[in-house]
C-alpha cells in the first residue's frame, strides 16, 4: 500500500514558508552580525485579545503546519489587518487563533527543549532526519533516539446540519447549529472520527472519565455519530487506509482511547478545530524497569549411556564442550534475533514518520449521522409541534473532516 493511500502529502513548494521568513528577517535591520540577537528578539503577539511573549527562534521552531494556522498568509498582521514590513519589539502582531490551544502548544514544546537540554545528546551534531538507504542514513534516521520528537496532529471539522423541517428562518437554524456543536464538542476522542467503533463498554468509562473532570457540556453522554464510511472492513469501523494509519500512530505514542490535547469552535463558523501533541516513543521508552528477557534455549548436553568410559573420556569432554560452545552461540544469536525483531517494527514506523518531517500532509473525508438534541429555545416551538411535542429531535448532520499530521524534531535545523 503506498503512502499516498493514507495521508496526502502537502505541496513543499508552498511559499508560506518563504515569505514568512522575509518578514521576520525584518527585525534583523540588515545586519547579519546581530543574528544571534535577531533570533532572540522577541515578538508580542495578540492572540484573540490575549498577549503572549515569544522569540523569534521560538516561533520558527514550530511545525509548518502550526504556524500555517497562525500566520495564514505568511505574514504579520497589526490590529488594522495590515502587513507589518519592519517588525521591532515595539510592534503587537494580531493572531486569530484560540489562545487556549496556543498555551498548549508553547507548553508542549517548552517542555521538549527543556528535556532536550538535560539529555546528554544534547551537542550532538544536529543532522537532518531525511530517508536513506546508506549508512549515513541510518545515522539520520538514529537522530530520533537522541532528539525529542512530536507527533503532531490537527482535525478540522466542517459540519453541515440538515433542516428538519421547512420554512426555518436563520436565527433558528443558528440554534439548532448551536446545539449540534455542543454535542461534537463533547466528543474528544481521537480516533472515533477516523471511524474506529468504541463499544458502549469504551464509551461509558469515556462517560465517566468526562464526569470525574467535570468537562460534560450542556448534559448527556457523548453521542455515536456515524463517522465511519460505508465500506468497512473490520469489525472495529476501519477501511484498509484508514486502518494502516490508525497501526501508525498507537505504535509511535498515541493511545487508543486518547483525546484531543486541544478541542474548540471557531468564532462565527461551523468549524470545530483540535489538535494533539504526542511525543515519540523511542527504543529507551519501550523499556521498562522489570522487563526482563525472554528465556534461551534449554541445550543441555546428552550424557551417553554406554558403558565404555575409558577410552571415550575425552571424546565425551570434547562433545560436551562443543556443545556448550553450540548453546551459547545459539542463545547470542536468539537475543540478537529478538532484539532485532523489536527494533525493526520501531525503525519502520519511525522511517515511515520522517515522511512528515517538515512536509505536512493532510487526509479528507466526508461522513454523515444522526445527533439527537434538545429543544429548548423559544423560537424553536414550531419545530417542537412538528415533532408531536417532543422536545427531542433527530438532525441529520454531514461532516467534512481534514487531518493534518506532521513530524517535529526538537534541536534540528
């Protein structure tokens, strides 16, 4: 199955990156002996009425994917909505982004630069992870073991509710809206919009684990949307696609019940954004305390049973220590072989992240369901007596959903 089965991969020759980079050289003033002072300058940022400090070398740090989101045309933007040309330290750039999944982020990297800096890898030489078959590199590739490495992974959903009946006006279809997100919202599970199918066993300890952090919205349990799509081809919602890159993601860090680091709705839209960060599990990680190896192979030498000792002694002492030799190389060879079959699956699935490293890729699909939601606005009766008086109702909802993954290697230029 190839790559492109899974995810697609986003055009690099984008010029994001590039005019982004032209701006913020701005603050460099033409110098290129102040670089080390350009990079940390800092930057102020409002991001939705709220203001974050960050170096320049901070900010261009993060995933391309990230700082798509932030900087959507690749450039700083003041309260008027125009182009800052030379930005200073005095300058406030204006960010429409959700500040909570804002702190997230610094917070998440922060903490990889701090682990970075207590590693004692930390003055390796910084190479490139790119794919190769040479010696250099599988060097490269050996990069993720001495380096923090973040997955890094964004929905946006785009939700479409059918009206239930005919002749609603805007503000009741923006109520009923209102209520669908509500319900989306409350579903924080990763993998329940790739189509995998939660057991209501899943879905009541996901129930109570929502109760116990008191995050329940607007009432009721997480609702069973329909996400997956009509071919499926296990038991669990997944089509082959979807399924190879669900083996992906819980072998390199993710859980299966994990859910968003991140989950908010758009101001104004029927767009409802996430994104989780996840670190990278490495060899080191995959070790634990007690794990001890598993047993060698029971060669122990046959003791003869003829009745001729003298002469055969020492034949019977070779034989025994030709055999002892046979069980020691058989049992260094057992342990390199299982060694080796526990590094190839990581090695893999590390090979197959460095596909994402600074290439973003994004995977689109569409899916529909029923979401059942109350009716409690006033402007809302006429709905209520079309439904004999119930104030519960089926809608019917389409949903258009992007994934964006991304690989991020901490201290890599």
């Amino acid at each position: 199955m190839s790559q492109q089965d899974i995810i697609t991969q986003v055009s690099p020759e984008s010029s994001y990156s590039n005019n982004l980079s032209t701006t913020s050289t701005a603050v460099q003033n033409g110098s290129e002996d102040q670089s080390s002072d350009t990079y940390n300058s800092q930057i102020h940022l409002n991001v939705r009425g709220k203001n974050f400090t960050i170096t320049r070398d901070e900010l261009m740090s993060l995933p391309e994917s990230i700082l798509l989101c932030l900087f959507p045309n690749g450039v700083f933007l003041d309260i008027n909505g125009s182009i800052i040309t030379n930005l200073t330290e005095n300058d406030v750039v204006y960010v429409n982004f959700d500040p909570a999944c804002f702190q997230y982020i610094i917070n998440t990297f922060a903490k990889a630069q701090k682990d970075l800096e207590m590693s004692p890898f930390q003055n390796q030489l910084n190479l490139s992870p790119t794919i190769s078959n040479s010696r250099h590199g599988n060097q490269q590739e050996n990069i993720l073991q001495t380096k923090p490495a973040i997955i890094v992974l964004r929905e946006d959903l785009d939700f479409y509710v059918i009206p239930p009946i005919e002749g609603l006006n805007m503000e009741q279809m923006k109520e009923l809206k209102r209520s669908v997100s509500k319900v989306l919202l409350k579903n924080k599970l990763i993998f329940s919009g790739l189509g995998y199918k939660f057991t209501d066993e899943e879905l009541q300890y996901y129930n109570n684990e929502e109760e116990s952090d008191n995050e329940k919205i607007g009432g009721g349990s997480v609702e069973k949307l329909q996400d997956a799509n009509s071919k499926q081809d296990n038991s669990k919602g997944l089509g082959p696609a979807e399924q190879h890159l669900f083996d992906m993601l819980c072998s390199s860090g993710f859980e299966i019940k994990d859910k968003w680091g991140s989950r908010s709705l758009e101001p104004g839209k029927c767009v409802i954004s996430s994104l989780s960060l996840v670190r990278l599990r490495t060899h080191n990680q995959e070790k634990t305390p007690n794990q001890t190896p598993p047993d060698s192979p029971n060669l122990t030498p046959v003791t003869s049973t003829t009745s001729n000792n003298g002469s055969n002694s020492n034949s019977r002492s070779r034989s025994r220590s030709r055999i002892a030799q046979l069980a020691s190389s058989a049992s260094r060879a057992a342990s390199r072989s299982l060694s080796s079959k526990r590094n190839s699956k990581m090695d893999q699935n590390q090979t197959k992240l460095l596909l994402f490293w600074r290439k973003p890729a994004r995977k689109c699909w569409w899916s529909h369901g029923w979401i059942n939601i109350e009716i409690n606005e006033p402007n809302l009766k006429q709905i209520e007596s079309a439904n004999n008086g119930s104030n519960k109702i089926n809608l019917k909802v389409h949903v258009r959903r992007v994934w964006t993954l991304e690989l991020s290697v901490i201290g890599v230029q």
